[in-house]
C-alpha cells in the first residue's frame, strides 16, 4: 500500500480501498486551518507526489485569481452529508494548472472530504467546439444545417456569412427549406443532381440561380455533405453557399472572348481563302481570252494579207468578242471588290425600260453572237422607273449570260419584265442543265460553282453580283430549278415611278 498520509487518521475500512483505487482526486483536511492530512493515489498523481508538503492547506489549491471565490465555497461547507461545489482551476506543485470540478463536505466534526475530477479534457474539447462554431459563425461564405429527419428538411443553423450573401436573417431562415433562394427560378438543370443526391443522402456540389432578399441575382456554388449518427443514421445536411457570380461571370466573358477570337481567326481565313481564289479565278479566266486574242492576233499578223475575207472577219470578231468578255469580266471582279469594301452605292435615275432592255440585248448579243434571247416585256407604258442602271447592267447581264452560258444552242432563254402594284417582277427562264440540289443553299456564295458546270468558264462570282446588287436596290431574288431540265430566276425590285411619270 502507498503510503499516502503524514499522520493519523487513514480512511476506516471499506473506505479505505475506495480511497485508494478510485480515479477521483481525494483530499482529506482537518478543520478548521484546512491542513490536507490525507491524498489518494490519483491525487498525488494529479497535484505532485510531494503535494503534502508543498500545498499543505486546502485554500492554497485554487490558481491564485480563483483563491476568492474558493474561500467563499469553503464556507459553504456545513453540516455532515452538506455539499459545497468548486468549479475552477488549480495548480499541480510544478505550478501547472488544471480545470476542475470539486465537491468538499464534512465527513467527521473536524475533518473535511475534498472530491475532485480533473476535466481538463472536457473544458479542451469544449473550447475547441467553441472554437469551431466561433470559426463557422465568421466565415465568409454562407454555412447551413438542414434536419434531414424533419419533414421539408428545414434550415436549423445559418451563419453570418450566410446572411451577408443572402441578405435574409437567420431569424427569416431558420425553419424554412432552403429553396426559397430560387424564387421563382425553378427550372435549373443542377436541381435534379441535388435533389438525387439530397434523396440518397450523398455529397454534392452543384451551381444555383438564387436570388438576395432584395431580388437581386447570384450564382451560389453549394456544396452539400450528410452527416450520420453513431448509428448510421443521416440527420443533419451541411451545406456551403460560395457567391461565385463574378467567377462565372468572368468565365463566361473569357468564353466570349475566345469565342470572337475564334470567330475572327475564322473569317481571316476564310478572307485569306477568298484572296486566294479571286487571283487564281482571275489570272485563270482571264488568260483563256487573252490566248484567243493572241493566236487570233497572230495569225492575222503571219497571215493578214493571204487570208480570205470571211475568215479575216471571224479572227476580227473573235478578238472582238473576247476582249467585250475580258470586259464584263473586269466589271465583275471591280464590282465585287468594290462591294466587298463596302464602297458601292445606289443612283437612282429614271430608267426607260422599254429602250434599256432592247440596247442591253443587243449589247449581250456582242458577247454571245449565236445565241438568242426572247425579250417579253409586259410593262404599261411610259415603263420608266427609278432604278440604277450600273446595278441593273450588273442583274441582267450575270442572269441572261448565265441562262445563256448554261444551256444548250437552240434551247430558248426568256426575259420577261412585268410588274404589278408594288414590284417590277424580272423572270430569267432556261431550258439548260439547271441547279443541283445540293449547290441551291450556296448558289449565292462567291466563287461558288456548282458541280455540273464541266467545262464552261465562270468567275463565281455572276450570282453573288446579283443578289448584292438586288439587295442595294431593296429587292429580292429567288429561283427554281431542277437539275436538267432548266432553271428560272425571279427578281422583285420596289417599283419607284420616275418624276416624269407622276402626275
Ligand atoms: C443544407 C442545405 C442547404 C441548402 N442550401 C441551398 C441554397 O443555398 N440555395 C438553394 O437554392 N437551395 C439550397 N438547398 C436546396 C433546397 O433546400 C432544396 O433541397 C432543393 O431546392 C431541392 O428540393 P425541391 O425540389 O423540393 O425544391 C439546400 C439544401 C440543404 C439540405
């Protein structure tokens, strides 16, 4: 036995091993004077083996501040079986210090029974708890507890963070389901993860639409995690509330930026492409004429005075004839580049119909001597109207040519001109190899050919020429076709009487 007393009296009996194997500190004092007379095992342990002889009397336990209050305790202590109770720290002999809860009460007309429990572990991990709400209450982002075991699963806990972000107390919170933040704003794709998540009692991030008590937007990224019981059993949801509006916002503004930096790369090249095609079209279309010239040149200068008449007259013709195409072919490359630089403009004049149209004809039949086109005008005369006639040169001559260009010697190609009460109504009919299905979304691209064209030389660029001149005088175009039997272009140009005209 451990010898644990100075002087008589030990603990009688029972008592005795009681006061020997308990984990409880025991005191033994004799008052008055409270002079310790008697400490257990655990006591000595706790306080210092030599506790008898450093902190002989009772009051000196307490740390110095909490002397006062100790003082008052001990004379609480009254008769046998009365309790009196000391919460606070005392000191170990080294001067360590450790928390306490201590009972003291009359155990003999002079002695005194001091029963002490060291709760150092239980004040540490309640300063920790203390700690961590302290920690969870500051937060900046929003923390929030749901009883997952009531039903609608209401808000029990929000933290101030929450409340800054979302504007509602935690009085206007707590108790409610948290979904009041969508407002009307239900239909959001991360609502079903949640729900799934929330319904199987799993962890989960999703991003939310929310709205503040003032009505104002915010994208909350909620991080939800259950927590389970010793049991397993889930009672509680935390969840996180980030305001990550700016985040998203600037993720959104940088796939913006990416998106017109991708967009201009695109058109850069697609700009670099149709640079590439222009000079090749060009230097391709116009050297087919040139050659015919020269050859035709040639011969007339080799040969010129031993040639016959008629065949002189058709070398003539020829050069003639290529050089009305290289021509046309120069108006059309000048038109598109102008038009592409966005310098062409509208000048309206009056234009005499009935006369323009025949001169015109006459003018294509230069370029195209063996072929004919039937003119069928259907307008009320005086037919003249405000139009441009650089951009109704530009209309007539890419559609007749191409009619002509794409059908066969001795297939007709109508022109018909009529109007009714808004539109003068153009219709370009050919009985040749007509559109393929697949080139009709396309046909007014630049430089776009359709697949059946074989042989036949053209710019690409006939069509875009129309429809951007069609659309300069405001009307519109539209055409039908079938691949070998033909095509019809329909133009609609706002029909604006000359002055002469109004009466
Ligand atoms: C702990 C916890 C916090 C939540 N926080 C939010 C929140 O900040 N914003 C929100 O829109 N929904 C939040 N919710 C989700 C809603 O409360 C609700 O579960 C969700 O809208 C899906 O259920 P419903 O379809 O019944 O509305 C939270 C849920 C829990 C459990």
């Amino acid at each position: 036995m451990v010898k644990t007393s100075l002087q008589d009296p030990s603990p009688p009996g029972s008592f005795n091993a009681l006061f020997e194997q308990t984990r409880d500190l025991v005191l033994l004092a004799r008052y008055p004077g409270g002079e310790i007379i008697s400490a257990n095992p655990s006591a000595l342990t706790a306080f210092g083996k030599n506790l008898l002889t450093a902190r002989p009397v009772l009051e000196s336990l307490p740390v110095p501040e909490q002397r006062g209050a100790f003082k008052k305790v001990l004379k609480e202590v009254g008769e046998e079986g009365q309790t009196a109770h000391f919460s606070g720290r005392l000191r170990r002999t080294d001067s360590s210090s450790f928390h306490s809860e201590m009972d003291i009460r009359k155990v003999a007309p002079d002695i005194w029974l001091a029963t002490i429990h060291d709760i150092s572990e239980r004040v540490r991990a309640l300063e920790d708890i203390e700690l961590r709400n302290i920690a969870i209450a500051n937060v900046t982002s929003g923390v929030t507890v749901a009883d997952a075991r009531l039903p609608d699963q209401p808000l029990i806990y929000v933290n101030k963070g929450f409340q800054e972000i979302t504007g509602y107390s935690a009085r206007e919170a707590v108790g409610r389901n948290c979904r009041f933040l969508q407002g009307r704003d239900r239909d959001q794709p991360d609502l079903d993860k949640l729900r799934e998540a929330l319904r199987v009692g799993r962890a989960c991030i999703v991003q939310l639409r929310n709205y503040r008590k003032d009505g104002s937007q915010f994208i909350n990224e909620l991080h939800i995690s259950p927590v389970h019981n010793e049991e397993g059993e889930l009672t509680h949801f935390v969840g996180i509330q980030l305001n990550v509006t700016e985040q998203v916002e600037a993720r959104k503004s940088l796939e913006r930026s990416e998106a017109r930096y991708r967009q201009a790369l695109e058109q850069e090249k697609e700009l670099n492409e149709i640079k590439t095609r222009f000079i090749s079209m060009v230097s391709h279309e116009f050297r087919t004429p040139m050659t015919g010239i020269m050859a035709s040149a040639a011969l007339l200068k080799k040969f010129g005075d031993r040639l016959e008449a008629d065949k002189k007259d058709r070398h003539l013709a020829n050069i003639a004839t290529s050089l009305k195409r290289m021509n046309r072919l120069l108006d059309d490359v000048l038109f598109f580049s102008r038009a592409e630089s966005g310098k062409l403009q509208v000048e309206r004049r009056p234009v005499a119909l009935a006369e323009y149209l025949p001169a015109l004809m006459e003018s294509l039949s230069l370029v195209y001597p063996d072929r004919e086109v039937t003119l069928d005008l259907r307008l009320e005369p005086p037919a003249s109207f405000m139009l441009d006639e650089h951009l109704l040169d530009h209309i007539l001559q890419n559609l007749i040519g191409n009619a002509i260009k794409y059908s066969p010697p001795g297939s007709v190609v109508t022109c018909q001109l009529r109007e009714d009460t808004e539109w003068l109504i153009l219709d370009v009919s050919d009985e040749g190899i007509g559109i393929p299905l697949k080139d009709q979304d396309k046909l007014f691209e630049a430089f776009h050919r359709a697949d059946n064209v074989g042989q036949q030389h053209g710019t690409g660029l006939g069509l875009n020429i129309v429809r951007r001149a069609v659309e300069l005088l405001e009307g519109d175009i539209r055409f039908t076709s079938r691949e070998g039997s033909g095509s019809t272009f329909t133009v609609r140009l706002p029909k604006i009487p000359s002055n002469n005209d109004k009466q």
